[in-house]
C-alpha cells in the first residue's frame, strides 16, 4: 500500500479527521505506520481513544483504497493530498486543512486570489440580485468565487462568476458522489467543464449531515482571502463561517438589507461587531489594491453586446412582454440553470430588466 492509498483509507475510517490523521502521522511516523499500530500504540496518540483505535485498526471493514482511487479516476476526479503541487495552497496554513481533497475539475494557481461569498439558503429577490452582482463584479476582475453551492446565495454567487466568464469553485458538504443539493448538478456539471471545480474533503460516497457542513465551511473560510456574507438572518450556517473566517484574520464584508426583514438580521449584526458594510464589488476590489473590472462592467450607454446562441434565443422569446424563467424554458427548450445564467450577464449587460415576481422583460 502506497502512502497516498493509507491516507485515503484513514479519511475513510469514521470519527477520523483531518487533525486526529495529522497528528496519527506525526506519532507513528506515516499514515501506512499508523494503519498498521496496535489499539495500544494508537491510543497513544492525543485525541485517539479505544473506540477511535478499534475503528483504525480494523480499517479495512470501513475503507477500500483502491476501490476508491478506481470510482474517482473513472468519473475524472482527481485525488489530492497535502504533498501535491495542484493542492490549494490557502488551505496549508490552516491546522485543520483537509488531508485528501477530492476535485471534480481543474485548480488553477489563480485561485488563491479568492473571494468567499456566502449567506442564506432562504433568500430574497434582494439578496440573489445582490449576490449576483457581486460575484460578477469580482470574478469580472479576476477573482475567483468561492462558496458552498448550497441553495440560495451560494447558487447565485456562482451564477454570477459564470456570467462574468470567471472562475468560480464549489465546496461540497457531502461527497462527490452524493452532491447536495441534487438541483444543483447541472450548475456543477458547468463550473466542472471549465470555469472552475466542484470540490470535497470526504469520500465519494459521503451524504451530507449536521456535521458535514460546518466541515465544509471551514475550507470556504481558509481558502478565501476575503468573505462576503450577502443575506442571512441572525441565525446562519453563514454566521459560522464568518466567525472562522474572521479567526483566521480574513476580512469580513456584509451587505446590508431592509431593516424591517428578517433576513437581513445576520448581515446588520456582523457590521455591529465590525464587518465592513459594502454595497459594491468596487469596494472590496479597491481594498485588495485592483480596479479593473470596469471594462467588463457593461454600461447602458454601450450600443453593441455580441449575444451566444442561446442569450439570442432568450432575447427573441421575451420581445413585448414580460416573462418568466419557466416560460423560457418553453419557449426556448434550454435548461433553467443555462437560462438563469443567460438572463444575469444579459441584465448586468443592460438588456434586460429583472421585475418582481421574478419575471424578466427587455429594456
């Protein structure tokens, strides 16, 4: 057994993790070393118990290394450990960083200039609007997104930075193989095909829970240089993980929201303790020293936007009227997500204007 096959066994090994296996490879030597210690010699280990040495220790009823190795390769998924050149290096400076990382995609060295954006499954026209707006404008300047494509904000930050035709990355509360939420699969297959990566720290096959997500929130939190929360209320999973990025010495930014809604209620407490209130990605772009996405931010006044095929096909079926996304979809037999994209670049290209109700006409 090689040492990246024992490192994916003891990810595989329930009530591991990444800083019980750290600390596993520093008393035994290596990971193979400590797969292969007795439950006296594992129990050495600070934070290894009976039950936890049992567990490594009959490893193999839990875990299958190359089984595991063969499902990944076969779905174009790579395996990542700490050692190797393509691992986030953001990440290696955390205690806890993730000892595998599944990666559904391609990393790109530019992701280290990361932006988190965050906030709540529940959102409001306001707030996906919001979270749009900022992930194009940021990803237009060459930051990549990254958020949790969970429900909600998380879905429209990434929308937002493939609309600006950026990079964008995914971080899994479950793993790969049990993406969640299922709706979202479309939106992963297109950050996967080249506008990002879909990513996990646990085996494929792990579905999502209350302890899970906190996990994942944690990766969003170390990797991003900067973190956006968008629109939560008093209690998020967002809140979480603005407080690990703010203890990790991450700026935290918040958008404020109505102060007469709910669901504005985390972002006003976080800019109560300190976050910086932002209501621009220029802002945010100004802190960071880089102002370039202008260019790329349309105006009203251009006269000329060279149009896809498919952002033609919306433009003709919304002549005269107003429109909903599900009409669209009739109208044009392209799927929701592609047309939820579509309609972003084309309103923040000043052609088309988004209504209550979230029904859409031309300007």
């Amino acid at each position: 057994m090689t040492e990246v096959e024992a490192l994916i066994a003891l990810n595989q090994v329930p009530k591991t993790g990444p800083v019980k296996i750290r600390r596993l490879i520093d008393t035994c030597g290596s990971a193979q070393k400590a797969l292969s210690a007795s439950v006296h010699e594992l129990q050495q280990v600070q934070g290894i118990g009976p039950e936890t040495a049992n567990l490594i220790k009959n490893w193999e009823d839990y875990a299958d290394p190359s089984r595991e190795i063969q499902r990944a390769a076969e779905r174009d998924i790579q395996i990542l450990t700490r050692e190797c050149p393509d691992y986030p290096k953001p990440l290696l400076a955390s205690f806890d960083a993730p000892v595998i990382l599944y990666v559904w995609g391609e990393l790109q060295e530019r992701d280290a200039h990361a932006i988190g954006i965050v906030g709540s499954r529940k959102l409001t026209h306001y707030g996906r609007e919001a979270s749009r707006k900022f992930a194009y404008q940021l990803a237009s300047a060459g930051m990549t997104i990254i958020s949790g494509l969970a429900r909600g904000i998380d879905t429209a930050a990434h929308e937002g930075a493939i609309a600006a035709k950026g990079r964008t990355i995914g971080v899994l509360g479950s793993g790969l193989l049990q993406l969640y939420p299922p709706e979202n699969l479309a939106l992963a297959e297109k950050i996967a095909s080249g506008y990002g990566a879909i990513i996990s720290e646990f085996p494929l096959d792990t579905k999502p829970d209350k302890k899970t997500f906190p996990q994942r929130n944690r990766i969003v939190a170390n990797w991003s240089q900067a973190l956006v929360v968008v629109e939560c209320p008093i209690r998020s999973g967002s809140l979480i993980t603005a407080n690990l990025a703010n203890d990790a010495g991450k700026t935290i930014y918040a958008i404020p929201g109505p102060i007469d809604r709910p669901s504005s209620g985390g972002c006003h407490a976080l800019i109560r303790a300190g976050a910086t209130l932002v209501t621009d990605g220029s802002q945010i772009l100004e802190d960071f020293g880089q102002f370039d996405f202008q260019e790329n931010d349309p105006s009203p006044n251009q006269t000329r936007i060279d149009l896809s095929k498919e952002e033609q096909l919306i433009v003709e079926a919304m002549a005269g009227r107003e429109i909903s996304i599900d009409e669209l979809v009739q109208e044009t037999s392209l799927p929701s997500h592609q047309i939820s994209v579509s309609l972003m670049r084309l309103e923040l290209n000043a052609i088309v204007l988004t209504l209550p109700g979230q029904r859409y006409r031309l300007r």
